[in-house]
C-alpha cells in the first residue's frame, strides 16, 4: 500500500515500534539483537471467517494474532524479544485500525514485545494477519516437541475446552448454559487467549518437552508423542475445567469428547520428568499461573489414550480442530 | 489447516528445512543461532491479483515471494540465515503446489537461505504468499537507509524499468516492442526478481545508506533522502536501462518518467561515499554486479530531482508505484 501504507504506518503502528532495532519502520527491516542467545521463531496467521469472525472486534482480533504466537514462544520456554505484523486487508479503515493498533501496543506492552516491522498489503479477500514473533533462550535451551520422556509426568496449564465452547455460542449453537456471564467468559477465552508468557522459564527449566494446545488437546498430544516416539493416557477426570466448563459438562457429560479436541486453548503442554514437578508446580505458583497434572507419557506407539476414571478408554471422533 | 496441513507441510515443504534449526518443521518454532551477530528482520507479503497475477506460472510466484524479501537482506548489507513462510490459499492443489514448492527449495539452496517453519491456512480470498526473512550482520553493520550524507554519490545495480514495462506487456499494453525475446525478457524481470545478495558485502563495507528499490526508483529514493534529511540529483541518462528498455525508451521517449517511476525493480540504490566509490565498484565487478552512477546526494528538503543532459528537471506526475 506505498502511499496510504506510509500514513497509515506513521500513524497506527509507528508508536507501537519502541524498540530500538526497529528504527522507527523507516527502514527496509529491523535489527534484533541477539547478544549471543538463540533466537527462537514462530509464525501464526489468523483469517477473517476462518480463525476469527468477522465482526469480531478489533482490538481481539489485534490479541488474538500476536496472542497465539506469544503462545508458542512460552511453549518453547522463550522470553519475547519483539514481533513483524503482515496486515492484508480491503480497505483502510480508521474504525476498524485504530482499536486494533491500540489493543496491538496494549498487549506488545504488557508481554513485553514489541512490534519490530512489518508490510501492509491491500487484498480483494478478507482480512489476514500474520505474525512472525521473536523470542530469547539461552542457547540450546529451547524446550521441543520431541523430547517426551517414558514415564513423564503430562502437565497443562490453565482451563482447557473452553474457547471450543465458546466459538460454539458465537456461532449460535446455544448449548446449556442459561448464564449470561458464563456465556460470555467462553466467548471471551475463544476470542482473547492468554499465552502464558509467565510459565516460560518454568517450562525452560524443567519440562523435557511442551508445545501450546491450539488445535485440541488430544490431537496436540498426538503430535507431540509422535515426534517423540512415545504414547500417552489422560485422565478425563484430570483435565482442568472452567467454572463454565464444569457447568456445560453437567449438564451435556458427552462434551467431554469436544473439550479435548476443540481449537484455541492456547494453553501449554508439557512434560515433565517426575523428579522435576514439584519443583515446576513451585514455579508456576511462583509465575501465578495454574498447572494440573492431566496424565502420563508411556512407553508405545499408539495415539493418546483419553480413559475415565474407571480407566475405560472415552472414545473420540476426532482429536483435534480442523479448518477445512 | 491442521490435517490436510500436515500432509501438506510433510511433501511439499520438509525438503525445504534443511537447516537443524527447522527441527525438520515438527515444531511450533525454529532456533535461528545468531552466534553475536545481529539478526536482520525484514518481512513483505505478496498477494494474488495485486502483487503478481492469478495466472503467473507457480514456480514465478515463490521465487518472487521469497526474492522480494532477499533483495531487502541484500540492501542491508546482510548474509540470508533463513525464512519463514505464510501461505494463505484457498485449496490445496498439487498443481500448483508442487512447482511452487520446488521453486522455492531451489531458490532457498541457490541463496543460502531456508526454510526454518511457517505457517498455512485457508483462505476464501485470493492467495497470498507472506515472507519472513532473516539475515546476519557483525553488530551494529547493518546498514540503514537514514544514513546516506551530502556529497555521496548515488549508485544502483542492474537496470532499471524492466519490470513496469514487462507488467504493461502482462496487462495487453502493448508497448513499442515487436520484438518477442525482448518482450519476454521484460516479462521476466516483473515475475522473477534478482536479489542482488551477492553485493550484500560490498554494500556493507562501502555504503553509507542503502535501500532496494520496490516502490519505483525516484519515490524509493525520496524515502531514503527524507529519512537522512537529505535530497538528491539524478541524471536521467545515466539511469541503467536494459536493452529492451532502452529500445522501448527509444521509440517512446516520455517513458522514462514511467521507467524511474515503476515498480518492482529489485535493484540496489546506495549512497556511496566519494571516496569509497573505487572500492565499491571494484567490489561489484568480482561479485558479478554491475553498478551504475545515476547522481548525488546534495542538501536541502526537496524531493529529489531527475535532470536531463542539459541539467532541466524532468517532470515526475508520480514517484512510485500504488497498489491503490
């Protein structure tokens, strides 16, 4: 978009642009400094009808699109360094751009990531937002996928299901829930994730291997113990509801199968050796943010069991989220 | 687009992440070891019916996509370390897919620049490719276009036009040419840019400020002289035209406004001080780059100025190129 590009840089994004490295986007890229640690990448993109709705507002379209990559970067026990924002929308506007810039600095601001650069890009389609985020570790130290280890202990933090519900009422679907305000926490988990930034280090420090739940927690386990040649079983009794979870599941016990597999937890998974949990339970107290112990890594090949308490396997139709 | 996505990324786009630090795109993040450099962010999307044509053969449309963000590496002075890819489409169709992804393996190999992770989603709108790319620079050698100084000489690689004049063709113009080889060859330039990496050293050691030209020779440059406070002079003659551009100009002379002015050149533009001119244009000729001197950088605010033999300004009703 060159010349409305440049005003709309000028005056929507340049003040989001507080780190030095970006050179207030009047240059070509942008500098990070890495001063000798690892640079850990992630790139997440989310579309207007696809990962968000249309009429959502822009200020959680704006958390959302860095939200879900600051995600990854906490799953990775990383510390972010900064962001570069792709924006391919119709039409300039100014009622939909200047909340989304305010919400973009707010959350930049409060993870501690700014925006280092970016491109704008006029588009006949919907909106789209990609985001490529940056974070720091020591080298080395970045936490992966593959490395779940036989007997570890299976942790998630947060509330799990409850986005699912939540895009399940804003598509009109109703379910259970006569609670006004319970209603509109899941709205509020499916369109404002919160990426758990302050677990990192923990994660860093003790898990052997962890990823962040965006597409269902059964489909990522899948994922995950298949990169690290392991299997896993879940207890269904174990995984963290909300209080508005809770309450759909009384009332609807089969949604059990749909809090496991639905999209846009952005919590994190992790393994974590049994000699290390106590220690990382400390941490995550010390970082406020809640953990739970959902099950255990073992030894096989076989996708991730879900059994009840009664260690009956729960059926699933599918593990995970799907767009197409 | 989670399962039909990971089929996806397996065939098409694991041969591209030859880098360890792609961990073979298992993950939901890369490592990118700096090793005390900086790192060099730049990031630019290209979009289906505005930035390349809907039916622009799919090998063109990945090397473009990615060549578009090398030749930014270049004019920083930066050696590529890798990307990371946004694919937005609306179906996966191997057609299209297959050329593209071994377009893209091809040009990653031949710049020494791969695939470290990415990220694909459905999109009902036209296809879009974002790009980000990284490059190393020793610290703090980046260089930035806010820089250039009163005095030094301007420089640009290759030619310049090509490109408009080859979109003018594309778009049934017509233009001056009868000639199909020429005609093609301007074609060509429009679909495929040639980063200029292998000046990226010698735009390092020598220039004061430099940029790649995207948006049009003369607006480009008037971004660089704005941000250093600076204007410029540009001899019209001593613009490097291609052959075909030259015969195009020959017939039609008015468009010389149109070859400074046009998009998607993907050359160079540096400010060179005087006295390290010699030694650029020597370090240009052993990295098989031809340079050209097309003015000066002087003082003042003005925007730049295109002379003729005679020292008349040239009149410019546009500097750059609009997507709007």
């Amino acid at each position: 978009m060159p010349s409305g590009e440049d005003d709309l840089i000028t005056r929507y994004f340049k003040p989001l642009a507080t780190a030095p490295g970006a050179l207030g986007l009047t240059d070509d890229a942008a500098i990070l400094q890495a001063g000798g640690d690892d640079v850990v990448v992630t790139t997440d993109a989310i579309v207007a009808g696809v990962h968000f709705l249309p009429d959502d507002p822009p200020d959680t379209v704006a958390r959302k699109a860095l939200r879900v990559n600051l995600s990854d970067l906490a799953a990775k026990g990383a510390t972010p360094a900064g962001f570069v924002l792709t924006l391919a929308l119709r039409e300039v506007s100014e009622a939909w751009l200047a909340p989304f810039a305010r919400a973009l600095g707010e959350d930049a601001d409060q993870f501690g990531c700014p925006l280092l650069g970016g491109d704008t890009v006029s588009t006949p389609g919907p909106a789209m937002i990609s985001v490529t985020a940056f974070g720091r570790v020591p080298r080395g130290k970045m936490v992966r996928r593959s490395t779940a280890r036989i007997g570890d202990v299976l942790v998630v933090s947060g509330t799990i299901g409850d986005a699912t519900l939540g895009l399940a009422i804003l598509k009109g679907e109703g379910g259970p829930l006569d609670n006004d305000a319970a209603r509109a926490a899941l709205i509020e988990r499916y369109r404002v994730p919160q990426p758990r930034i302050a677990l990192a280090q923990a994660v860093r420090e003790h898990a052997s291997a962890a990823m962040d739940i965006s597409d269902g927690l059964m489909g990522d386990l899948a994922k995950l113990c298949d990169v690290s040649g392991v299997s896993a079983i879940v207890q269904a009794n174990s995984v963290p509801l909300s209080e508005p979870g809770r309450a759909w599941l009384a009332r609807d016990p089969g949604a059990i199968a749909r809090l496991v597999s639905g999209g846009d937890d952005y919590e994190i998974l992790c393994a974590v050796p049994e000699n290390r949990l106590a220690a990382f339970e400390a941490a995550a107290r010390s970082a406020g943010v809640s953990v739970s112990v959902i099950g255990r890594i073992v030894a096989g090949k076989a996708a991730p069991r879900l059994v009840d308490a009664g260690s009956r396997e729960i059926p699933l139709q599918r593990r995970s989220y799907s767009h197409f």
